[in-house]
C-alpha cells in the first residue's frame, strides 16, 4: 500500500517536471505518453505478442535449467565423488555473465527463433538452483539422516522422503533466485540476438527514437518480474516447512 | 537364557578432534551383555560414553577395536530391529505426525493403505488419536516425543535404543512417558536401553541398570533393580528405591570425582561433535 503512494508520488512528479519543461520531451517523455504507447501497443497486440514471446522463452530456459540443476545438485551434495569432479568446473562457469554467452548463443542457434534467447536463460537459471538444491541436501540435519538409516530406509527413502523434503524450501527459493536472473537475462538477450520479445521490443523502439515505446517495455517487464517473483513466494511458503520462516 | 540380544567385547572407541586432532578415549574396553526381553538403564558421569554406547549398538558407530554382536553377529550399521528413540525427537519436520509414524512403514514396503491404518493404530497406543495430520511444530514437547515413540514402534524392533529421551521435557510430562514407555514394554516383550542421567528415572523403569566409570568408560557395576512390580508412582517412595538411589549417587559421585581429578587433559564434552562429522559422508 505504502508501495503504491510512492510509484503516484514518483509518476505525478515526473509528470509535473515534464509538464513545466524541465525534461527534454524526446529523451525523458512524460507518463501521459507512456500510458498512450502502452494503451496502443496493447491494443494492436503487439505488447502481449512480445511479452509472450519473452515468457517463453523464459520458462523454457528455467524448465531445462531445473531439470539439469536439481538432479546434479542432490548428486553432488550426496556423492562425493561427483562432488569432486563437478564443483571446481561450476565455480568456474559461474563467474560467466550470462550475457557472455549471447557470442557463442547467436553462433549456436541463431538469431532467428528462441534458441539462443532460451539458451542464455539456461544458463542464467542453472547456477542458483544448483547451488541451492546443493546446499540445501548438504544441509540436513543430522539427526534425520540417523533417524532415516535407523527406520530402515535405504538409498532411494533416504533420498526421496529425507533428503529432497529436507532441502526443498531451499531449492524453491534457488528457482525464484533463477526466474529474477533469468527474467533479467532474456531481455538483455533479445536485445542482441533476437526479432522478438520485450528486449528486442524496446531494441527496435530506441532505434526508431519511439521513447515511449522503450519506456512502456521497461515498465512492462519491472511489472512482469514484480508479479511472478510475488507469485514464487507464495510458492516458497507453501513449501517451506520451517514454521515461521521469514522472506530474506 | 541362552544367547544375549546385546554382547559388547572389549570395545575400545576413541574420536578425534578435528581441529586439534587430540584423540580422545570414549570407550575403554567395554563388555556388557543385554538378554532378550530387558529393560536396562545406562547411567555414568557425562563423557563416560553412554551416547556413544548406544550409537554403537544402533550401528550409527563402529568400534575401534573389540566387537559388538547383536544377536551373535557383528552389527554393520543401522538397523529397524534396534531403532532409536532421539533426545531431541529426530521427526521429519516436513512430514505429519502420521507421515513420520508411516516412514518405517514404508520402508518395509507396506502399501500405502496398510501404512496409513498402522500410523493410526501405532499413534493410538501413545494416545494420539486425531492428530494423525499435524506437523512437529504444531505439537508440544511430549507429543512429539510421543510421534518418535509411535514411529519406533512401527519398525517392529527387537530393541528399542532411547538416548535421554525426556530430558527436554517437563517433569509432569516425563513421568507420564515414563509410565507409557514401561506399559509398552511389558505389553511388547520387547528390549528396551535407555540412556539417562537421572537417577529416578533408571530405577523407576529399568531392571537392571549398567553403572559407566568415567572416561574412558567401562561398564563400572551392574545392579539388579529389585521393586514391586507393576511399577506405580509408589514405587518411588519404597524403602529400597531410596536405598538404591543412595548407592548409585554414592557410586557415581567416585566417578564423577575422577574425572574431575583427571580433566587435566582434553577437554571433557567433545564426542557429539565428532559423531556428526562421521555421519555426514553417509548418505
């Protein structure tokens, strides 16, 4: 509530400093003409073609990054053999800005369709659920595992009902981690290596000097991250099992 | 009675600190015998590895040197038929009063059916009807306790293991699973240790009770508790009951005064740690 006085605070004072000149109406136009570019992208499709478009690619970035990152995060935290070999290698890709891969990206799939996009949020999604999925099965406690191996679970119990339960407010907090960063990374991609999508929106828009149109994707995207990233967190409590946790 | 549950053999049993890497004695050749069917109490001054005892007989431990037989044969970790009942309950957090009761369950390969009706059954004897679907946290201290009873239940043990079990309960509540856990025991026929620094508590419930020297323990004297049976609340005020307890603090005090005199070396309260750094490489 106290959120939303400070965006009408915000957006009326940039109304009234571009209502008395004191902002070049081309480089910073004034919210009245970014609502006017929002209501025309919107009604021509092209805003929800393009936000669509960035989705997407999104989630499927995330889908295979979850599907790689969570099976090699319980190994690595259970085996220390694979621990051995896969970490040093994870440490050293992490460092990678995700945008750094956008080269290797466009040369892999192109720039033409979703590939090199989905690529980048892969790449950007992998690392924090590895890591948390990581974490979170290396920090079980104790206790559960003695009192799993002393019920007589073997091997598959001790990791489906103790340790993946165990480490599960962990991992969706890795997946919420990885949707910011992913979300992030798809528009810094579609800005390069893209025909479509929120970036490639503001992209095209920026070189036809369509200011508002640039200023109507950016709000779009902030309002599409705040949304899913409320909507995880209601995920994130209802997996966790930590009575009382709070939100970091 | 022919062969023992329980048969310990010189075992010796040491940890090292990690970080100094001192090495310290917590067993020092011990040799006991559990028969089938006993109710047995370990007391001994702390550090006199009571807890480390009885994770060797749970099988989280190995010995050093010496042999532990369960049933005649070498124990090679844990095992259902000698379950633990944990100090600090050891439940599953993530997982209801019945999906905890249900996981030994499970693990025997009952169908899901069969394991929902033995949770009920196994938290109906611990009096926990109609809190099947509560989580740990939404539970007091007892009935939590009463959720790690109902699940060692459910394994069908030979042995139930109990490390301090109520220490983290109110004395009300304790001596009501005092009570609980000496009806189960004579209802089951089962094997029961128990691990505890309170006196009342050994003689109340125990038929023998294994008296530890400090470190590095040995098992000092065995005594054969010798009270009316069945055990109630009066037993406590029985002739021999104080006559018993004044000999076990007496024996006790010579340890504790022991160790007190040879705690010029490392550090008394160190094995916990120890035993957590062992168990983590074993998922």
């Amino acid at each position: 509530m106290k959120g939303l006085v400070s965006i009408i605070l915000i957006t009326a004072s940039w109304q009234a400093a571009s209502m008395l000149g004191w902002l070049n109406p081309y480089l910073m136009p004034p919210p009245s003409k970014v609502l006017r570019a929002f209501i025309e992208t919107a009604d021509e499709g092209v805003l929800f073609i393009y936000l669509a478009a960035s989705l997407k690619r999104v989630l499927t970035g995330l889908a295979i990054g979850f599907a790689a990152a969570v099976p090699l995060g319980v190994l690595a935290a259970s085996r220390a053999g694979v621990r051995a070999y896969l970490l040093p290698v994870i440490e050293l890709l992490r460092p990678v800005p995700p945008i750094a891969w956008i080269p290797l990206a466009i040369l892999w799939f192109g720039i033409k369709g979703d590939g090199a996009s989905a690529f980048i949020t892969f790449i950007a999604s992998f690392f924090p659920m590895f890591l948390h999925t990581f974490s979170g099965v290396r920090h079980i406690e104790e206790i559960h595992l003695n009192a799993a191996r002393t019920l007589g679970a073997d091997r598959k119990m001790l990791l489906l009902d103790v340790a993946i339960p165990s480490a599960l407010p962990f991992i969706v907090t890795g997946l919420r981690i990885s949707l910011g960063f992913a979300w992030m990374s798809v528009i810094a991609a579609e800005l390069i290596a893209s025909s479509s999508g929120l970036g490639y929106m503001i992209e095209m828009n920026r070189s036809m000097m369509n200011i508002p149109n640039v200023i109507c994707g950016m709000v779009t995207i902030g309002a599409v991250g705040y949304v899913m990233n409320e909507a995880i967190v209601r995920v994130e409590r209802r997996f966790s099992w930590k009575p009382g946790r709070q939100e970091p | 009675m022919s062969e023992p549950l329980f048969k310990a053999e010189a075992v010796h049993k040491s940890f090292r600190d990690p970080k100094s890497g001192a090495s310290l004695e917590a067993l020092g050749g011990l040799s006991l015998e559990i028969q089938e069917g006993e109710f047995v109490s370990v007391i001994g001054p702390s550090g006199s590895g009571k807890t480390t005892l009885l994770y060797l007989m749970a099988g989280f431990l190995k010995p050093d040197s010496g042999r532990l037989l369960y049933k005649g044969a070498e124990v090679d970790g844990p095992s259902p038929e000698r379950t633990v009942i944990f100090q600090d309950y050891g439940l599953f957090p993530w997982k209801t009063a019945a999906g905890n009761v249900e996981f030994p369950l499970k693990a025997r390969g009952l169908s899901p059916s069969a394991r929902r009706a033995g949770a009920r059954k196994y938290l109906s004897m611990v009096h926990l009807d109609g809190f099947e679907d509560k989580y740990p946290h939404q539970l007091s201290g007892g009935m939590k306790q009463r959720v790690g009873i109902a699940r060692a239940l459910a394994c069908g043990p030979d042995a139930v293991l109990m490390d301090e079990p109520f220490a983290a309960l109110d004395n009300i509540t304790r001596e009501m699973l005092q009570e609980e856990i000496l009806r189960l025991w004579s209802g089951l026929g089962k094997t029961f240790v128990l691990i505890t620094h309170h006196l009342d508590e050994a003689i109340f419930m125990s038929r023998r009770i294994i008296v530890m020297s400090a470190r590095p323990g040995v098992v000092k004297e065995s005594i054969a508790v010798d009270l009316p049976e069945p055990r109630t609340a009066e037993v406590k005020t029985h002739p021999a009951f104080t006559a018993l307890k004044a000999r076990l603090m007496k024996s006790l005090r010579e340890e504790v005064e022991k160790s007190l005199a040879a705690s010029r070396g490392p550090a008394l309260v160190l094995d916990m740690g120890v035993i957590k750094v062992a168990e983590k490489e074993a998922l």
